[in-house]
C-alpha cells in the first residue's frame, strides 16, 4: 500500500471550509485503491503572521519537505 503525507494549509477566508471538503472528496477517491493519504494540517494563515510576524515558523520549509504534497486553501 502506497501512503502519503499531506501539509495542509487552509489560509483565510473560505479556504479552510473548502479545504475541509476537498480533504474529503480525497479521502473518499481513495477508498477501496491501495493508497492511504495522511493529512497535516498546518496553522498558516494571516492570524499566525500576526501573532508572529512571519507566514510560518523558521523551520516551515523544513516541515513541508517532509511531505509528498501541499494542500493549499
């Protein structure tokens, strides 16, 4: 079985309600095939860069290098 690691990145606005159902017409597209994806979700967005000053954490790149795909919103 194939599996693999998803960041995910809602963003602001609607992005994170329409992130939450496209995760779902994935996981559903997977069903009964001999893959399995794990889902990441990481908290970048607009209310992050204000709370600290930059888009993501110094080792941000770093962290999504460990996955096989970005999800973005």
């Amino acid at each position: 079985m194939s599996e693999f690691q998803i960041a995910v990145v809602g963003g602001d606005g609607i992005g994170p309600e329409v992130i939450r159902s496209a995760v779902q017409v994935l996981e559903r597209a997977v069903q009964g095939e001999p893959a399995r994806l794990h889902f990441n979700d990481l908290p970048w967005s607009a209310a992050y860069y204000q709370q600290h000053g930059r888009i993501m954490p110094e080792d941000g790149w770093d962290i999504l290098q460990k996955h096989h795909a970005v999800f973005l919103g």
